[in-house]
C-alpha cells in the first residue's frame, strides 16, 4: 500500500521512474535523449545525473485511483506512465509555445536541442503514452478516457493563447479554460488506475470528478505561485505579470476592476510588475482566487465522498488533495 504524504510521492516516484525509463528506451535516440533531459535524468550530453523532476502528482493519483478499486497499486502502473508521458509532452510544446528558458531551474528542452527536436519530442511522448496503454489488458477503454484528456488539454491551451489576443477575459472564461487545460489530465489520472483495475463505474466516476475539481484548484494555487510565490519557487518574481499572463487572479481584477486593463494582460518590467500585483490584491483578484482554490478543493472531496473505497487510500487522495492545494503563496 502506497503510505501517506510526502512518502506516497516517493512510492510513486519510485514505482514510476524505472518505467519511464524503460519507455524511453522505444523512442528514437534523438527523441529519447530529449525525452530524458526533460524529465531529469541525464544533462544535455546524455550522461546520468538526478535532476529536479516533477512532483508525480498525476502519476501518485492513478496508483492510488488503482488501489481505490482493490487492486494493487501495480495494476495501474501503466496509467501513471501515461499520464506522465502525456503531461510532459504539454511541457515540451508550452515551453516553446511561451518561450519559456528554465524548467525546474535548467535551460528548458527547446533551449538546449532547438525548438524542432523539442517540438517533435513531445510528440514522441505522446505517441508513447498511447502505446504503453494500450499494453495493458484493459488498455483501450483507458485509452479512449486519455485520449478525451488530450483533447481538452489541447482546447484549454488554444483558449488560452487566445486569451494573449483578447483585452478581457471573464474569470468565468478563465476558469473554463483552466478547467480544460490541467482539470481534464487530473481528472483522467485519478480515474485511470481504477479503470484499468476493472472498478465499478460510480467509483470511476467519482475519482473523475474528484481530479477535475482538484486540476482547477491546484492551477488556481499555481496562479497565485505565478504572482505572489518566491522567487526561490518560480524563478521570477511576480513572473506572470512580467510575462503579461491573463491568469486567473489578473482577469478577476480586471472584472472588478477594467481601468486596469491599460496595466494588466501585457508584458511588464519587474518594477511595474510589483505595482500590478498590488493592483490585482487591492481590485480582489487574490482573494477571488483563493476561495476558487478552496470552493474547488470541496468539491472534489465532495465527490470522493460519494463512494466507498478503502479508508486508507481515501486518507491518500484528501492528503494528496491537500499538499497540492495548499502551498505557499
């Protein structure tokens, strides 16, 4: 049984990364030496290193999500790859669609093998995603919940780039695209493992909404990092402002607020950014977001508690719940 908090990242990553590692091995040697500078396991010249990596948030919910339906959380081993897989593909393509050039404190993937191989990378993860998946005896019915993941990650992204093009946007839009964009992958990983289990479909159900609320919650969170989190945790401070963003926090100021709209949603200099921050607490956008993040980590407890599963796995999902709902900012 996967422990609770912070051993349950651990055993994810764990149980994870060796699979991971060996799904790499498929991929081209070009791809995969993208692949694996991305995710932190060698440096530019292909040698080993232990890099910062990601959180395995997603891939921890699809265990769990397989233990949530009785079964080991080995039997939804292939989920949490998938998921994982498909969540960097989105890295790899953001980065270069935002031109962003540090990811976990190193040069981004696109800065270091040029955007085409970046670019390319991340549609070999995909690929890839799809493949091992469809390896598991259950495999195409999880198959077809992934790839409904995909495609609202792709609509919440192309809302979100056109967000770039709009003066205003609605904390009601905003909150729609988030809801797409990171919710629809949450919400797939926290049901996956339950679904390659064989669960019941209540349970399924119930895991789903549970990570859709919880994908919308935890990009609140991230919004709120993106303005007012430390410099240590995002790179920049005041980042999302100096990148001219149209976050969360920023289009409900703008709502309260639309003299604004001549500061907020355009790129600023670092000075300017820390006078925009204090415009978007002082027109509410701090607050409004704060209680999204907390109205959502409800709800998705809500809905977990509409099911019977195993006491001790439930403790799992509401503390993972919690680590990622209630970080600093």
């Amino acid at each position: 049984m996967i422990t609770a908090l912070p051993g349950i990242l651990e055993r994810s990553r764990a149980l994870v990364v060796p699979a991971l590692r060996a799904a790499l091995d498929r991929l081209h040697p070009r791809m995969a030496a993208v692949g694996s500078y991305h995710l932190g396991f060698t440096d530019p010249d292909g040698r080993p290193v232990d890099a910062p990596g990601g959180k395995y948030v997603r891939p921890a919910l699809a265990l769990l999500s397989s233990e949530a339906a009785g079964a080991p959380a080995e039997e939804g081993l292939a989920g949490a790859v998938a998921v994982e897989l498909v969540h960097d593909f989105s890295l790899l393509h953001d980065d270069v669609m935002d031109g962003d050039e540090q990811r976990r404190h190193r040069p981004t993937a696109w800065r270091v093998f040029g955007e085409a191989d970046a670019v390319l990378a991340g549609d070999a993860l995909l690929s890839l995603a799809f493949e091992v998946l469809l390896e598991h005896p259950r495999g195409p019915a999880a198959l077809a919940r992934l790839n409904r993941a995909v495609a609202g990650l792709v609509s919440g992204q192309a809302d979100d780039l056109g967000f770039e093009e709009r003066a205003v946007v609605s904390p009601e839009d905003c909150r729609e695209m988030t809801a797409c964009k990171t919710g629809a992958l949450l919400s797939c990983s926290a049901a996956i493992g339950a679904e390659l289990a064989g669960g019941r479909r209540d349970l399924v159900d119930a895991l789903a909404g549970f990570g859709a609320h919880l994908g919308v919650a935890f990009q609140a969170v991230d919004d709120l990092l993106g303005i007012w989190g430390t410099e240590e945790v995002t790179g920049k401070p005041h980042g999302d402002l100096v990148r001219g963003k149209k976050s969360l926090p920023v289009c409900a100021a703008l709502a309260a607020d639309p003299s604004l709209a001549g500061v907020l949603g355009r790129s600023l200099e670092p000075d300017a950014a820390a006078r925009a921050a204090a415009a978007v607490e002082a027109a509410g956008g701090r607050d409004y977001v704060r209680s999204l993040a907390a109205e959502e980590t409800r709800a998705a407890l809500d809905a977990l508690a509409r099911v019977d599963i195993p006491i001790q796995v439930r403790a799992e999902l509401e503390g993972l719940a919690a680590f990622i709902t209630r970080r600093e900012f």
